[in-house]
C-alpha cells in the first residue's frame, strides 16, 4: 500500500507518543505513527521505575535538565487531568556516613541552579519523622518528586492523540519500519505488518521523527551512515518486598549516585539500587502508595536488547538497601521486573539532533532517564524544532 503523509514518526513508546500528542494537540493531523510491537509502549516505557524525577541531578543547561524540569510540571498536570494514578511522594537522597553527607550539597547547588525550589538538607531525626524505618545519617530532601502508573500514562497518551487524529488506525500497531529510502526532500519508509493481512507498506513522509528507542540508533544507520555516536544498552534488574507494619516506605528513597567507570572507559552516573512505592488506587479509586516497593534497578551491560536474563543475586538487592533500612529481612524479597535502556556511550545528555545529510528527520537518541518524565517537554520541544 502507498501513502502520503507530512509527518512520519517511528516507534510509538511513550517519547513517538508524546511527539504525536503535541502534533496533533496543534492541529497538525497529517501524521503516521508505526510501532513494530502488538501494543504501544512496551519496551522501556514499559519496563521502569515509574519515578517522577525532579530535575535536580542533571548539569545546569543541558537537555536533561531543562527538559526534565519542564516535564515534572507537564506531567503533574496531564496526569491529574486525565485520572492518571500519580502522587507527589517527595525523595530523600540518603548518606549514610560523612562522605556521603558532604556529596549532598553538591546536590543542592545543583537542584538550586536547575531551577528547583525547597531542596534541602535534612537531619537524620528529620528523616525519621518523613520515614520512620529509615536509618540515616542525613538526607536531601526533594519535594518535587513523584510516582505515577507509567503503563497508564502511555495508553492514556495513545488515547488522546487517537481521539485528535481523524484516521486513528494511522497511529499503527503490529507494522516494523524495515528499510528508508531518504530522498532529496522526502522519505519512503519500507514497513511490514505481522498481524492481520501482513501487508507491506510503502510511505512518503517529508518529515520524519525517529523516536525508536532502543532501535534509534539502528533507524539512524539507515538513513545516514556518518553517525558519531555508539549504542550501548544496560539492563536494569529489579526485586521488590511488600510493606508491613514495621517495614514501609512512602516516598522514592535513593543512595548518593556514583559515576561508574566501565572498562572501555565509557561512563555513566548510576543511581544506585533505589527504593520506589508502586502507585494505585484503593477500593474507592483514590491513589494511594501500594503496598508493593520495589528495588533497583541494577545494572549491567549486555550486547543485545532482548537480553533479559537474570544474573544478579537477590542477595546483592538486600545488601544494596539493607544499611539504610534494617527492618528488610533478604526472605521478604521477591523477583521484579527486567527493563533494557539504550545509551549513547560517553553521553550524560539527551540526544535530540537533525540528520547532518536530510535534515528533515530528527532523531532521538540515547533518551535515557528521564525520559519518561521529560516526555511532554520532550514533545514539545521536537515539535518547536520541526514548526
Ligand atoms: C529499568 C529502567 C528504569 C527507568 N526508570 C525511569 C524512571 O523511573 N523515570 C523516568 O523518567 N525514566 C525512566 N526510565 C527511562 C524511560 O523509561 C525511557 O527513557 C523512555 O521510556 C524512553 O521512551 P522511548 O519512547 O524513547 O523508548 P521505548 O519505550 O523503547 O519506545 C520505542 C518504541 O519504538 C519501537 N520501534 C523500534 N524499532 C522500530 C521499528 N523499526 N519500527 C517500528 N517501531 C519500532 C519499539 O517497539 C518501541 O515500542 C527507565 C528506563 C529503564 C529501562
């Protein structure tokens, strides 16, 4: 099957999503989206932490900061709107000696610098009262920060732009871009349907959004084979406990990050095997904190991005946590979920840039954490590039 269309988008997770959302939120409706997978974000979008991050950990000026600031506030917004189960828990950055206090006020300057209000450093008693099984030396204390039902937020984004679109079947399911033909102003995209009558589409779009995750980088390489950038993925492992009288937690608590430097002299700023409430609604359908609360995510490097096994021993989540929570017994635990990120190597921002050779595409690369909570802004922001 041909078709025509202004603006192709490939990959709907929740950032194809967001960038159809914005589109059509501007009355732009001359869009195609197409999703390899039988269903919208189930890939990273997926498979999270469902944080709501605040923006505090990210250099002063760079995307992720910016975008990640903005988002906070869009995604509040959009969820409280639209029912999405949310709720602004807070998040405590915890040390647990001397070293670790002092890497705080960093932290402070930072949160400052980026924008963000009501940081601060707070007392090991004043922790206590916020959360009473927490055993710390002292924390950074940010409000801003939140939970929310990730999965819910994708269908909920797919539903709106749907609801704009006027053929809401373009917003495609089941149909894989397999081949790009860029050409001098347009681009024929080359697609295969699994499911149904397993057509294979041929699509003109002038222009075109890469938004395919942890594929962005192979999209990229079809269309423009002088890409400076390397892909890396990383697999996050979770386990999660359920609370109980004397062990819960009601806000996203996280170690003090460490920059982790790889073999190949590739780095990243790792979060730390962090505590994280799951969000849902009560039997009257209030959101409240669930009784699940998870840990993680841990990672480590893997080469192919279906690589889900699991490799790391509950023992190493237990040891992670249990310093500052010694309420935690190991046999409490049981097995979470696997998520897989796609990284650009040697990058600590998003990666948001025309193609150098058609610079009618733009692609996304490497959107890491805080991706998810920066999706809005991230949206917006393409959309502004390309309007
Ligand atoms: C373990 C883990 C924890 C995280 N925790 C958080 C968190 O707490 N807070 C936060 O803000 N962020 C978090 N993130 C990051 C966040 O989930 C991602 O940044 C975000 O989901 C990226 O969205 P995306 O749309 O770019 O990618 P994806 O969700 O991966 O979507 C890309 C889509 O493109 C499709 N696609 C790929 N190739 C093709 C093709 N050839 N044709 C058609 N479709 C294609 C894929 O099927 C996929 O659905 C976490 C990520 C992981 C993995």
């Amino acid at each position: 099957m041909n078709y025509r269309f202004s603006i192709a988008i490939i990959g709907g997770g929740v950032l194809g999503l967001a960038v159809a959302y914005t589109f059509l939120s501007r009355g732009f409706k001359d869009i195609v989206l197409l999703e390899k997978n039988n269903g919208f974000g189930l890939e990273q979008s997926g498979s999270n932490s469902g944080v709501i991050h605040a923006g505090f950990l990210y250099e002063t000026g760079t995307l992720m900061a910016k975008l990640c600031v903005e988002g906070t506030e869009l995604l509040y917004a959009f969820c409280e709107k639209n029912g999405v189960p949310h709720k602004q828990t807070g998040k405590l950055m915890v040390a647990t000696n001397e070293e670790q206090e002092k890497e705080l006020q960093k932290y402070v300057k930072l949160a400052e610098n980026n924008g963000l209000q009501d940081v601060s450093i707070i007392s090991g008693k004043e922790v206590k009262k916020l959360e009473p099984c927490l055993e710390v030396k002292s924390a950074l204390h940010i409000p801003q920060s939140g939970i929310f039902d990730s999965s819910t937020y994708v269908s909920t984004l797919y539903k709106k732009a749907a609801a704009m679109h006027d053929t809401p079947d373009m917003l495609m399911k089941s149909c894989e871009v397999v081949r790009i033909e860029p050409k001098q102003d347009r681009f024929t995209l080359h697609a295969e349907q699994s499911r149904g009558d397993k057509q294979n589409w041929h699509l003109d779009c002038e222009i075109l959004i890469n938004a395919a995750g942890l594929y962005s980088w192979d999209i990229a390489k079809m269309i423009s084979l002088k890409l400076p950038y390397e892909k890396q993925y990383l697999r996050g492992e979770y386990y999660q406990f359920n609370r109980r009288d004397n062990l819960f937690i009601n806000m996203n608590v996280y170690p003090v990050p460490i920059l982790v430097i790889l073999p190949d002299g590739g780095h990243f700023l790792d979060l730390g095997a962090h505590l994280t409430p799951k969000v849902g609604p009560d039997e009257r359908g209030k959101t409240l904190v669930a009784k699940e609360i998870l840990i993680g995510p841990i990672f480590t490097e893997v080469h192919n991005p279906e690589d889900f096994r699991s490799t790391i021993d509950q023992s190493v989540f237990y040891q992670s946590v249990g310093p500052f929570l010694p309420s935690l017994k190991e046999e409490y635990l049981y097995k979470g979920h696997t998520g897989i990120i796609g990284l650009i190597k040697d990058q600590t921002d998003f990666i948001i840039l025309r193609d150098e050779s058609y610079p009618n595409c733009i692609h996304l690369l490497g959107m890491e954490s805080p991706a998810l909570t920066a999706s809005l802004a991230i949206g917006k922001f393409v959309a502004n590039t390309i309007s």
